[in-house]
C-alpha cells in the first residue's frame, strides 16, 4: 500500500494537527496523548473539516446510586473530535460519530519511521 510523507515527526506536537493534500482529498493527522491518527478530513455530515474541530475528552453523566443524575465529568478514557461546523462528534481511537451510528470518519494507519510520519492509503 503506498504511503503519503506528512511531516518529520518531531514537527507534529501534542495537540497538533497537520492536514495534507492527496489526490483530491485532505487527509488530517492529529497528535493526541502521544498517539498519531490519520482521518478523511471531511465530516459525514456535511462535509466539514473534522480533523480542524476541538478534541475533548467525552462528557460523562455522573449519577447517584439511586441513577439520578448528578452532574457531569470529562471522561479519564475516552476523547472526542468536535467538528468545527455543526458540533458533530467522532471517538479519536475509532471515528465513528458520537450521536449517529451511522457516521464515522474515515480514518488511515499512521506509520512513523525514522522521525518521519507517513499516512498509508
């Protein structure tokens, strides 16, 4: 499978994305909590720049032990995508959409090699 050069790694921050251009299509690479992901950077929805949105970790009801609610936390586990468009939200580990199952972004394997970042098509 061949693979797009994206940056040298050491380039991509914490927290940082860097978008590039294949073909006819963007290509977002995030660095998150010292992981690399690569998604479509095209929102199901539609068709806003995803990968460009907030990342956040996931609200969480806390409830009683009776199961009231009593509040909210940011989530220890799992973090999210917030498209900058319309608020749609995608788990960072898989793309699928928060609030319909039927969305997900595309997402691509992130090679690193010798301080190089590759996304592989």
């Amino acid at each position: 499978m061949p693979e797009i050069f994206v940056c040298n790694a050491s380039d991509l921050g914490e927290g940082n994305v860097k978008v590039v251009a294949v073909d006819d299509r963007e290509i977002g690479v995030i660095r998150h909590k010292g992981q690399c992901y690569a998604y479509l950077n095209r929102c199901p929805h539609q068709g806003g720049p995803a990968c460009e949105g907030v990342r956040m970790p996931k609200v969480e009801a806390v409830l009683n032990e009776e199961r009231q609610f009593f509040g909210h936390r940011f989530s220890d586990t799992e973090d999210h995508i917030v498209c900058p468009w319309h608020g749609y939200e995608f788990n960072l580990d898989t793309g699928n959409c928060i609030g319909d199952a039927a969305l997900r972004l595309k997402r691509y394997d992130v090679v690193e090699r010798q301080d190089s970042l590759y996304v592989v098509l």
